[in-house]
C-alpha cells in the first residue's frame, strides 16, 4: 500500500481546482461520515455508550413523572 505524508496531501489539495476540490470534499465527507459510523457501532457494541442511554431513559422517566405530577396538580 503506497502512503503519502499530510504534508504532500495538503500540497496536492491546494493544487485542486474548485470542481476538483468540490469533488473531493464531497468523497471526504462520505468517507469521514463512514468512518464515524463505524467507530461508532464498535463503542455501541463494546457497551461504552450504554450510561448515555441509561442516562437518557432516566432523564425520560424523570420527566414523565414531573409532567404526570404536573398534570395532577393543576387539575
């Protein structure tokens, strides 16, 4: 696999015209968007976003008991 360094990426960038660039900024922010997914799915798969969403279920619930509390009083 031929690597190229940033430095010689950034100078071939600047070198682009505006469709190229276009293009390419389109292409990268797929592929960076892929990328984040998949980093994503294999922290939701290793349980390390698990407290966010026990987090939220507990903010729900809590927000639903006020509104029912809520609802009772006004009445």
């Amino acid at each position: 696999m031929m690597t190229i360094s940033v430095k010689t990426l950034k100078k071939a960038v600047v070198k682009l015209s505006e469709a190229e660039l276009r293009e390419f900024r389109s292409w990268y922010e797929s592929f960076d968007a892929k990328l984040w997914d998949e980093q994503l799915e294999r922290d939701i798969a290793q349980g390390k976003l698990d407290y966010l969403a026990e987090r939220a279920i507990s903010d729900y619930e809590g927000a639903t008991h006020l509104a029912s509390a809520s609802h009772l009083r006004d009445s």
